[in-house]
C-alpha cells in the first residue's frame, strides 16, 4: 500500500461540492488540491491549488492531472470509464476504475449487490419494451422501472400500477437497457456510508435517515430513527458489498427500511454522498477527512458520533430566505458551496444543526417557512 503525506499533491476528477468539501478536508492537513473540471469556477476549483479546466473524458487533461498528483480520486461516478480506466495505468488511483464501471449502470450493480449476498428487490433485465411486456409478469405490479444508464434524483425512471400503464416505460427504452423492480413498501430510507482503505480496513459512519421531496434528498436525521436490529443488519449488507466489490474509498450504500424491519438495498454511490455531509460537524471523522485517509493509504478512525443531527439540503429556491433568517440560529452551521447561479431545485448548500432533541429541530426547521 503506497502511503501519500502532506505536501503531496491529490487530483480530483469533478470539481463539485463533493470535491471542493473533500479538497478542504485534505488542506486541513496540508495536502495540494489539484482538480479536473470544465468550469474555471467551479465550487472546488476555487478551493484548488491546480486548476485543469477541460472536459472529464478530455485524454490530454486527464493525463496532465495524472503528472501533477500523487494520487487520483473522484466526486461522482459520471466520469468516463475508460479515460479512468487509462490514468489508472499511469497514475496512481487506488479506487481503481472498476467501480465506476458497475455503478454507472443499474444492471450491472443490482447484479454486483447481489452476487455479495445483501438483499434486492425482485427484478428483470430488459433490452427493449417488448422484453419489458414479455418478463413483466416475473415481478408483478406495482413495480418501478428505471433506465440502465444516466438515472439520477428519480430522473430516468417510471412507477407502473398496473398493465395499462405499461407504455408509460416504452420511452425509456430510447435511452438505454432498463430494469424493472418490484415497488417496495418501505416505511423509511437509509444510507450506510462504508469507506475503506487499500488495506481491507473499513467503518460505517452512523447511519442516516433520509426524508426526500420532489425525489432529492430534503433532510437527512442521524442517528436514523430505525430499531437497533435494522442498524446491525444494515451494516452488515454494506460491509458485504464493500469486501466483494473490494473498496477503497467511500460507498454511499442506500437502502429501504420495511414494515417487519427487513432492508433491502436500492442503490450505490462510489463517492461521498449528501446524506453523510452532517458528519462534518456531527462526528469525531467526517466523510470528506476518511475518503481522504482511505485513498491516502492512512489507517482510517473509528467513527464516533458527538451529537445527533438533522442536515438539511438548500437548493436554489432557499438561498434567499435562509440568508435572511440565519442570523436568528447561532446553532445552524451554514455551508454554501460557492455555485455562482441560484438556479431552482440545484444544491446550493446544506445546514446541519447538532441538537439533543431531533423531533423539535425538525419542527423549528419546516416553521422558518424556508422550506415548504
Ligand atoms: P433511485 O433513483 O433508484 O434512488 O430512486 C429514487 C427514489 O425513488 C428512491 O429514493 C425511492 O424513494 C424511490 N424508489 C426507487 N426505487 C423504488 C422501489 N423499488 N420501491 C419503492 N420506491 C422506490
């Protein structure tokens, strides 16, 4: 396992909010910050030592990014595989491309989540809309299909309550291969977020709650309100998936919390993820500070859980009302991640307020009106 130190140089594919939080982790320690993304301005571009301003799949900038860093990493998993792929025979990218690969299509990932072991929902594989029609009935009704590729914040996908609605799906064969899931009746969302180094080391950060609108995350509440048997068994199926797919770095595992307390995994993220952002103030190791002790080759800390906490997502919408009332919640730590248009429904930022008593919070957080 190579061991990179402060003083040396990380690149970063994507210059995000994902970045620019992980980027400020890894200053804190005296790490370089190199960042390959299309925009000079980008939330981590401003933050960055190195700016690469080109296209991700760009060869030439990808290989420039691979002789300034150290060590390479990513914010999002849209990247282009095979350009990964090639600087993973040049550079070091301890993540390798290989998770990439399989978390860019459905398909392949539900295949993976199941060949660990941790539970799906029933489903099909279809290549086109009369395959669709053919294995419908090996799932039933109600049932959600979604595209194989591109599908993000419920984008690319449909629910189907019944067979008249069926050619409700056939414009998602135009986009690729789909899959089509049994709909399944959860009663609450989670997410597990599992990091793990080079070594095989690994932790799960406490587990958040996850309350979405409009199918993009609203508010995540930490620790979830689930019953202790859920945790364990949460735990486990991530630690699953993060041995068999032989992670370094972080994975966002999301998952469905059932009546009789039984999961089922929905979805990966090979990334940090906006459901882990609390730990940044909420525990002793944030998300950003393992992804980097991970990728580095560092031991990771065990992760410990100062104060219970509600994050709550600001999209464009918010920015003007929360600016007017922040002022009013000493206890609100802001983050704005420096994206110059306010557009509607894009992340703007977050809030994470530490609180001892969660059901209060949520209720001082939807009375500010901000939200609703
Ligand atoms: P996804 O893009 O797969 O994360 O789906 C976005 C959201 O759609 C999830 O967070 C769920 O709220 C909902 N969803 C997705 N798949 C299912 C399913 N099989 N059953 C019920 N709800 C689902």
């Amino acid at each position: 396992m190579k061991t990179i130190l402060p003083g040396q140089t990380i690149g970063i594919i994507g210059g995000g909010q994902l970045g620019r939080m992980m980027g400020l982790a890894a200053k804190e320690a005296g790490f370089k910050i190199a960042v390959l993304d299309p925009n000079m301005d980008s939330p981590c571009g401003q933050i960055a030592d190195i700016r690469i301003v080109a296209p991700y799949d760009d060869e030439a900038a990808l290989e420039e990014l691979g002789e300034v860093s150290d060590v390479i990493t990513y914010e999002f998993e849209n990247i282009d595989y095979e350009g990964l792929e090639r600087l993973s025979q040049i550079a070091y990218v301890p993540q390798g491309a290989e998770l990439v690969r399989i978390t860019q299509n459905r398909i392949a990932e539900k295949a993976e989540i199941q060949a660990s072991g941790a539970p799906v929902a029933n489903y099909v594989v279809a290549e086109s809309f009369s395959e669709l029609i053919a294995k419908i009935d090996q799932v039933g009704f109600p049932c959600i299909v979604k595209t194989a590729y591109g599908g993000y914040d419920g984008k690319g996908q449909v629910k189907l309550e019944s067979a008249n609605d069926l050619e409700l799906a056939e414009p998602l064969f135009t986009h690729s291969a789909c899959i089509a899931e049994a709909f399944v009746p959860f009663k609450t969302e989670i997410s597990v977020i599992i990091q793990r180094n080079p070594e095989g080391e690994s932790y799960c950060l406490p587990i958040s709650e996850n309350i979405h609108k409009h199918h993009i995350l609203h508010e995540s509440i930490v620790p979830a309100r689930v019953a202790e048997a859920v945790i364990a068994k949460a735990e486990e199926a991530a630690k699953k998936i993060a041995d068999h797919l032989e992670l370094v770095g972080t994975l966002a595992v999301e998952m469905f919390v059932l009546e009789n307390d039984e999961i089922v995994i929905n979805e990966l993220a090979p990334r940090p993820h906006n459901s882990g952002h609390y730990s940044i103030e909420a525990c002793n190791v944030s998300q950003f500070h393992q992804h980097i002790r991970a990728v580095c080759g560092w031991p990771l800390r065990k992760p410990r859980l100062w104060a219970s906490s509600v994050m709550v997502n600001v999209l464009g919408e918010h920015v003007v009302p929360l600016k007017k009332v922040v002022m009013n919640h000493p206890d609100w730590s802001i983050h704005l991640y420096g994206k110059a248009e306010a557009k509607e429904k894009r992340k703007m930022g977050h809030v994470t307020i530490m609180t001892e008593d969660i059901e209060k919070t949520l209720v001082e957080i939807d009375s500010t009106g901000i939200w609703s």
